[in-house]
C-alpha cells in the first residue's frame, strides 16, 4: 500500500484543474450564490460543470479550504500587536420569535463565535464567555 506524502497534491485524481476547485470554492464561500448560480456564472468562464459537481468539490475539498483559511486568519491575528475581541449581545427574529445572540467579535468586526438561546441565560451566556477565553489563547 502506498504511503502518502505531505507534497501530494488532493488534487492529484481529478480531470478538473486545481484553479478551476478553487474558483468555484471562492465563489460559493464568498459570495451568496446557490449551486445553480455557480454552474452558470462559471459556464460564462467557459467552465461547463454541472451543480451536483459544485456540491460534490464543496463537501470534498470544503473543510480543507476553511481549515487553511482559519490557519491564515490566526497567523494574521497573531501578527496584531493590539489584537481585541469582544462579547456583544443581540436581539434576532427567528420565525416571528425573539432569541438573543451571543458573539464574540474580533476587531476587525469579523464573528468569531456566536450562540444563539430563546431566553436570556446567564449560566449559558456564562459558558460561552469562558468557550471564547478558551480559544483566545
């Protein structure tokens, strides 16, 4: 059985180019696009895939991509000599019915975590605050 190494690319078995994934990843992440909305602005490209494509290279090469992406959002992060985040609390509708939400906000304004609960909970809002300091390093 063949060992993998670190330098093989997960791109190695696909017909597909390693730009066209990354393409279509940058599309669906960043911008509000369904999978249809990918299929026809790529086919502009001249890039002829189908949706179900577009779903599949999402559930197979998604969590690759946002882990790197976290990896350089803490590398940035730790750059910032006066790196701040901060809890805030906010009053959403979901289906006609108030629920608060709890986040923690870097200063760059960019969510870091978020919880959502029906009624005010002071214990919860109190275990997500020590999650966050958790995680803050």
């Amino acid at each position: 059985m063949p060992r993998h190494r670190k330098s093989d690319s997960p791109f190695k078995r696909f017909n597909s180019s390693p730009e066209a994934i990354r393409l279509v990843r940058m599309m669906y992440v960043r911008f509000p696009l369904s999978l249809r909305n990918v299929e026809d602005l790529l086919f502009e490209r001249g890039i002829e895939i189908c949706h179900e494509t577009v779903r599949f290279w999402w559930n197979r090469f998604g969590p690759m991509f946002a882990a790197d992406l976290k990896r350089q959002r803490i590398r940035r992060i730790r750059g910032f000599r006066n790196w701040r985040w901060h809890f805030d609390e906010l009053f959403v509708k979901v289906n006609g019915e108030t629920h608060y939400l709890w986040r923690a906000v870097d200063h760059g304004g960019e969510m870091l975590e978020s919880y959502v609960t029906k009624k005010w909970d002071k214990s919860a809002a109190l275990r997500f605050f020590k999650k966050g300091l958790e995680a803050s390093w």
